[in-house]
C-alpha cells in the first residue's frame, strides 16, 4: 500500500522511549540489572494521516509518573518532517515490576528524581 505498516510504529515508540530515558540519565540496562523489569501494561495509538515508505519523521516524547510512582506513562506525537500536522498520536504506559516476586513496586526514587525535575 506504499504507507508504513501500523505495527511498525510500536518499534518506533520503543526506541523513542529508551532514547527518552538515556536522555534524562536513566537507562533500561541499569534498570533490568537491578532486578527491575518495565513491562507494557497500556498501550494506544490514533493513525490521523498516512506516513509513507522514506518519509522522515520526528516523534516527540513526553512523560510523567502516576502519584504512587509504580507505573511511567509516554505520551508520543509522530510528525512528517517538513510537513504540518500531527500523523499518529500514542501513549504506552509501563509498570515497575520486581523482576524475583513477579509483583509492582515504585520507580528507583533515582529515576523519579530525573523524571519529577528539580521542582520536585
């Protein structure tokens, strides 16, 4: 169909995400080898207009933690390099997991830290 297949995108959020967090100081690596696992709980994505096979694109990536800090949210909007409009919107949200008890626990007070700012 010449467009960009839809499962695709979910890659695309990934790699956004994990640049998102090595941006701020925070890495998946160091997170996992803790014992930490962050497995998708959520995850949603609006395709608005078509991206097709060589565009470029930007994705802007936003977050924030829920108040009890057991799960991070990443709020994503995909552009067309050099073109206006929004192309697909998405949020995947993602628990802190006890990778041993296999059960829900805060986020590291390091990366609340990094992702709270210094106002926190």
């Amino acid at each position: 169909m010449g467009v960009v297949y839809h499962t695709h995108c979910i890659d695309w959020f990934e790699e956004a995400r994990t640049e998102a967090l090595r941006s701020m100081g925070a890495s998946y690596l160091e997170l996992h080898e803790s014992g930490m696992d962050m497995p998708v709980v959520d995850l949603a994505v609006s395709y608005r207009r078509a991206i097709r096979y060589d565009d470029l694109v930007d994705i802007h990536v936003t977050w924030s933690l829920n108040r009890t800090a057991t799960r991070i949210r990443f709020d994503y909007e995909v552009l067309r390099q050099g073109q206006e409009g929004v192309c697909i919107t998405a949020h995947v949200v993602l628990c802190f997991m006890d990778r041993s008890r296999g059960r829900p626990v805060s986020a590291p007070p390091e990366l609340v830290a990094l992702v709270s700012g210094p106002d926190a």
